[in-house]
C-alpha cells in the first residue's frame, strides 16, 4: 500500500511544487528559486540557458505540464520512495 501511496503523492505534489518554486505557466517567476536557477544556468553555459538542459526541462513541465512519461517516472519514484521509507 505504502508504494500507491507514494506514486500518487509523487505524481500530485510534483506540480504543486513546479509552481512553488516558480516554474509557471507564464514562464519563469521573478525573485524565484527558478528565477535563480536561470541566472545560473546561464553564467554556466556562457550567457543562455541550454535548451534540454534542467531549467529548460522544468520550465517545459511547468508550462505545459507534466506529460504521460514524466507522470510514469515521478510514480516510480514514489513508489521506490514509498516502500524504502516503509521499511526504515
């Protein structure tokens, strides 16, 4: 039971916290982690933020949401996640 349980809060939570830390749908928020994220990214990568890299991928999924196969690995790692807390 716990692997279900930790699938549907993986897979729920995951846009929650999209948003929270300010990957939205109207793009990246001012003043955010994301917006952070970006800046340094961005030093990294020489001035522009790497299409394919992390703060791409997350601003993709909090944009558009989190298609099928996104959806499938966050319940995976819930499960994973959900059976190994269940045994400590």
């Amino acid at each position: 039971m716990e692997y279900i349980g930790g699938a549907l809060l993986a897979v729920t939570a995951a846009p929650v916290i999209l948003t929270s830390i300010g990957f939205t749908a109207g793009g990246i928020a001012a003043t955010s982690v994301a917006a952070k994220m970006m800046s340094l990214s961005a030093i990294a990568a020489g001035g522009g933020v790497p299409a394919g890299g992390l703060v791409a991928t997350l601003q993709a999924a909090g944009a558009a949401g989190i298609g099928a196969a996104g959806n499938a690995a966050l319940a995976a790692g819930g499960a994973i996640a959900g059976g190994v807390a269940n045994a400590l």
